[in-house]
C-alpha cells in the first residue's frame, strides 16, 4: 500500500465556490474510489495550504491518475508527497551501512 500526503491550495476558482468545499470533498472520494484511491482523511486547514489529505493505493498509477482528474476540475492545485509508515521506514533504515 502506497500512502500519500496531498497538500492543496484554492485556485480562484475555487475560493469562489469555498460553500461547495466539503460537497466536492465527498465527490472527490468518490471518484478516488473509481481509481482504486482511498481518501483516508481530509482535512480543511489555515496556512499556506487550504486542505491537506491522506490518500492510499496499492497503486501509484492510480494515485498519478487521480490527481490528475482532480487538478482538470480546476478548484485546487496540488502537492503531493510519499508518506512512509514506521514499518516501512524501518525496512529502509536496514538498508543503511
């Protein structure tokens, strides 16, 4: 299972429907699920970014494909970052000298 940290901004577009935010939250776990994503968590934040969430795949095609479906509605833009459990990062720590 890969799991991501998605951090997102507001485009214009986007500030200006901010009352739909969290319908379009539920849509985008919908269509999460249609690429094989679990939206784990989503999470409405003050800051340089608006919204931060926590996305798992067994398949990181599918996360790539997802965001792109996403950044084409044009409300947001997005960041994403490899995020690594304790179990993993031990695997990698074994790895070193």
């Amino acid at each position: 299972m890969f799991t991501y940290i998605g951090l997102m901004k507001f485009t214009d577009q986007g500030v200006q429907a901010a009352k739909d935010t969290t319908k379009r939250a539920t849509a985008a776990k919908a269509l999460a699920e249609k690429h094989g994503v679990n939206m784990r968590e989503i999470f409405w934040t003050m800051g340089e970014y608006d919204l931060v969430c926590v996305i798992e795949s067994e398949d990181e095609q599918a996360l790539a494909a997802f965001n792109l479906a996403v950044a084409m509605q044009g409300m947001v833009r997005s960041q994403s970052m490899r995020a690594y459990p304790s179990s993993e990062m031990n695997q990698i720590l074994a790895k070193l000298p």
